[in-house]
C-alpha cells in the first residue's frame, strides 16, 4: 500500500492545464500545482502521509531533493537538461525510475510503449534524451513513449505553432500506464 508520497514541482496551473490535467479547473487556476494534487489525494484517502517542496529539479539541487529513502521515481520534466539531473540522481542512488518522453503533438494513446530507452523510435525527445545520457554513461532507462510521430496541430492561420501541445485523452492514457507500471514494479520488487 502507497503511504508516503513526495511531489516536488514548482509550476502553477494554467489554463493550458484545463484539458489534460484531472486536478486542473478554473478554481485552481493559478494555485501550484503541488498544493491541488496534494489536496486532491487526500480527498482520495485521508490516511497518505504527501510532502510537496514547490521547487523545479535542477542539477543544483537533485542531490537534496531526491533522499536515499525513495521507493521509486515517477518522472514528467520536460526540461532535458532537468530530466537528466534527476535520471542521474537516481540511478546513482539506485532508486528505480519511469521516466516519460511526452505526450505533445500525439492523437493515438494506443501507441504508448514502455520500454528501454535504448529502444525507443520516432520520438525526437527520447533520441535527444538518450544521447545525453551516453554522454553520463547511463545506457538503460525505463521509459514510456509514442511510437507516433509527432503531429503539429495547426493555429487558425494555417501554421504550425511553435510548442508541443496536448490533446486531453493522451496524457491521461500515459499517466494510466504510468501508475501502472510503478505498482506492478513495487509489488514485485
């Protein structure tokens, strides 16, 4: 059973949350996002001891953030340079990691694997991510990606805009397989 939780995250709902994000709605908008999932949890079960720190995972601060005491690691920076210090963290404190490649620009939850990052494909994201993690020596991740390529969703004036953006079921669908990998992954280890 799922006692402790720690959320660390830094970032404020947005209404670019609305669609894809289950604490997210027009209440909350503007609240850290910490504070509404931790609320929401414990509507869920009352009894969850939830620490959250409003901090962004850095280099300057993983070795503080991340303790030795971490069953397991669900990662959803999309920062690479910030995804790499907590991979790093983790894998030199030996706390087993899921790590996600994004669910931008993506219409097929379908197409959602869990794997190796050395076997990843059609994901610009993990092919950055897995060339920075050789450059660490770390070449084994376990990641959850799309086997789609990416697909700009078009503006009103018939160019593609600049960031990724998120179509609400697919985000969903990958926290699902998240959650779900992490308790098969706990009650087998």
């Amino acid at each position: 059973m799922c006692g402790n939780i720690v959320i660390i995250d830094k970032a404020l709902i947005d209404v670019t949350n609305l669609n894809r994000n289950l604490m997210a709605d027009t209440k909350v908008v503007g609240k850290y996002k910490v504070d509404v999932a931790k609320k929401k949890l414990l509507n869920i079960n009352p009894e969850l001891n939830i620490k959250i720190i409003k901090e962004y995972v850095s280099k300057d601060n993983s070795s503080k953030l991340i303790t030795d005491d971490f069953d397991y690691i669900v990662d959803t920076i999309d920062s690479i340079h910030d995804k790499l210090s907590l991979i790093s963290e983790a894998v030199h404190k030996d706390i087993p990691i899921i790590s996600s490649m994004g669910t931008g620009d993506k219409f097929d939850p379908t197409l959602f694997e869990v794997t190796d990052i050395s076997k990843t494909s059609s994901c610009p994201f993990a092919h950055l991510l897995k060339s920075e993690l050789k450059e660490l020596g770390i070449e084994h991740l376990k990641v959850i990606y799309s086997k789609e390529k990416p697909t700009r969703f078009r503006s009103t004036e018939s160019s593609y805009r600049a960031n990724a953006s998120s179509i609400s079921f697919v985000p969903s669908v990958a926290g699902l397989i998240i959650s779900s990998e992490v308790v098969k992954d706990l009650t087998t280890i």
